[in-house]
C-alpha cells in the first residue's frame, strides 16, 4: 500500500507566498558593464606626400660605335668591358691607303700653288705690256684669268688635302664619350665599312637617368597642384626623386626630375618622365630596375593614427571617437599613406578628439565606454613604407617634415 505524505495547510500558504515573490521580483537583471578601451589623441606631423614609380636605368648617352672611314682593323685597344674616356683610341684601321691618299692632295696644292705664282708673275708682266701697249687688252684679260683658274686650283687642293687629313685621323676610331665600353664586334683583320659596321656600343654612367611612366591621373593632380602653387611642375621645378633598388630597403639613390614628355601615350594612358640620378662610382647600371619614389604634394598639417583604429563602412574609412558624455561615436574620415608605422587623416579628425584605438570590435555607435587614456606614439622610423591608399589618385607614401 503507497505511503502519502500530508503537508499542513500552513506549511503549503507558506511555498504559495515564497513562489509568487520570486516570480514578482524587484527589478530587471542588472546591465552589462561598459566595454572598456583604450583612447589616445592623434600624432600630429606636417606631411609631405610621396608617389610611387616603377621603372628603369637608362644610360644619357649611348653609342653604337661605326667607322667614319672604310677599311681593315689593324687593331684592338681596349679590353671588353672596361670604363673608358672620351676621345681614348679604341680602334685603328689600316692608315697606310689614306696616308697615301693625304700625300698625293698635297702634291696636288704644290702644283696649283706653283701654277698661281706662275700666272701671277705672267700677270705682272703683261701690266707693263698693257702699260706701253705691247700686248692687246683681250690677251691681258687671259692672263687675269688665268691667275684667278689658279688660285681655285690651290684652294680645291688645300680642301682636298682637308678631307684626306680627316680620313686620316678617322682611321682611330676614339669614343665619344665617358663611359663604359662593351665588347669588341670585330676583330683584328676584319673588314670595316664606313657607317654601317658596328665596332662596338659605348654608354655613360654618370650621371644616369631612371626613367618611368606615370598615369594620367597623377599628371592631373600635378597640374592642379601647379596651378594652386602647392607644387611645381616637374617641367620646369627640379622635384626631388629617391630611388630604392630591387634588394634595398631604403631610398639611397637621390636624384632630381629633368623631363616630361610632351603627350599622354593614347594606348596605355601613361606619360614617359625621367629623373637625373649622380652616380660617381658607376654602381648604378642602365638596364637595372628600380623604385622610386616622386615628391606628390606640397606640406600639409595631418593626424596620425594605427590601422587598427580605422574600420571601413562600405566606402567609407571611420573611427570611433569619445566624446565628453563617455560614448563612443563613429566618424567619418579620409585617409592618406602612412608615417612612422602611423595612418595619416587628411580630413574628418581635430587634433584633441579622443580616438579609440583599442577595443574597437567591442563598440556599438553611441554607447558608453570606460575609456583609458595612453599617449599615441610612432610605430616606427620615418622611413614611409609602401601603403595601399584607397582614393585614385593617392600618394604611395608619405613622410614627416
């Protein structure tokens, strides 16, 4: 038979009374507390941007070598390679047939020479004749002639004697200029025809041009800049360009832009442009690729704050700011390249707002925080590493003046 248990009557009003105040509480459960994060006022710097380039050395000056003179190389001066000096012999040609040819000109302006002293003193002769009429005036005017037919005689000569002297001297062939030489295309024995064989390929080394295009874009920004007198135009301004090589990770190379073209290329929409690089030592090698970076902006007053701090809202850039009242609210800024490891905002930011820059993934617009004041500091050496910036045409890179 089941045992039953029988509660008195009061000991049931008494679980009546403790179930209906539990379900009839004082209140709602106390709120979470207030994300906590870590705020700063931006760095400030005054900037200058830097646009990045990519492109190549170019020698100033480079010559394929040909003879001015036909004939056989009698020999070879110079060793493959080397560096060599304008106006060092690199090449002689066989001199003895324009030795020769040289000899028999000036043979030629003996005799014309002989000829007008000759007419000459047939002419003075026939002064007197003409003076006591011994000699008709037909036969004096032969004779005056005959003086002026030498004299052009002696003067076709002395120019024949010219030509044959420089065809001498063109058989050493010297380079034009200073620089580096390659190697030799022919060799001793070897038959060389004036313009047309190539000896060899000479080309300078310093200074040295790296040339580059540039998109239309940045040469509009330039011309704008120029006409708002922020930044000279690199036609007529010697605009400072750095140039970092494929195993460097700094900019030692400093240079100065010399050229823009005339026209935008229709078929890639670039602008060819080249900047004058000293190189004393010839380490710098036509040919050999290179980044540079171009002076893309006058100074201006910026705000720097880490990447972390920055959130993007579709096309927009925000960061969170703390106000007075202790709520974080989003704001809508523009940004630049970085500086000092920093990201740069242009627009959007004044210089005592407090910018979260911890604990951002925590925050919703408008709600409070417990904030914490640290001192915002670079995150590295003004060094301006290359930067991804988000508006065309933007500035690679940036550093702080």
């Amino acid at each position: 038979m089941p045992i039953v248990f029988r509660w008195p009557a009061a000991s049931l009003i008494t679980l009546a009374a403790l179930a209906l105040s539990a379900c009839s509480g004082s209140g709602k459960p106390p709120p979470p507390p207030a994300p906590q994060v870590t705020v700063a006022v931006p760095l400030q710097r005054d900037v200058v941007d830097w646009d990045e380039y990519v492109g190549r050395f170019e020698a100033i000056q480079d010559v394929e070598l040909r003879p001015r003179v036909s004939g056989t190389i009698d020999r070879v001066l110079f060793t493959n390679g080397q560096r060599v000096r304008a106006g060092q012999p690199l090449f002689t040609i066989d001199p003895r047939p324009y030795a020769a040819a040289l000899g028999q000109a000036q043979a030629q302006v003996a005799k014309a020479n002989a000829a007008l002293i000759n007419a000459r003193s047939e002419l003075a002769r026939a002064d007197k004749l003409l003076a006591a009429q011994a000699i008709s005036k037909e036969e004096y005017e032969t004779k005056q002639a005959n003086v002026r037919s030498a004299a052009a005689d002696l003067a076709a000569g002395q120019a024949n004697v010219s030509n044959a002297r420089l065809n001498l001297g063109f058989t050493t062939v010297r380079s034009p200029i200073t620089g580096l030489v390659s190697d030799r295309r022919v060799s001793k024995g070897n038959f060389a025809t004036e313009g047309t064989t190539v000896l060899t390929r000479v080309v300078s080394t310093d200074p040295i041009w790296f040339s580059f295009e540039g998109a239309e874009s940045f040469y509009l920004k330039y011309l704008r800049q120029d006409r708002k007198g922020e930044r000279g135009s690199s036609r007529d301004t010697a605009n400072p360009v750095q140039v970092q090589l494929a195993d460097e990770s700094g900019y030692r190379w400093h240079g100065r832009m010399e050229f823009v073209d005339n026209a935008i290329d229709t078929n890639s929409g670039t602008i060819r442009a080249h900047a004058v690089i000293a190189n004393p030592d010839g380490f710098l090698t036509p040919g050999m690729f290179g980044r540079a970076r171009l002076l893309g902006s006058g100074t201006y007053h910026a705000m720097l704050v880490p990447d972390e701090a920055i959130i993007t809202d579709q096309t927009r850039k925000l960061v969170y700011v703390v106000g007075k009242d202790g709520k974080a609210s989003p704001r809508p800024v523009e940004t630049g390249p970085q500086v000092e490891g920093l990201r740069v905002i242009k627009t959007g930011l004044a210089p005592t707002e407090l910018v979260v820059i911890e604990g951002i993934t925590n925050l919703q617009p408008g709600s409070p925080v417990q904030a914490k004041k640290v001192t915002m500091r670079p995150k590295a050496a003004n060094t301006s590493p290359t930067s991804q910036p988000d508006s065309a045409p933007p500035a690679s890179e940036a550093t702080a003046n």
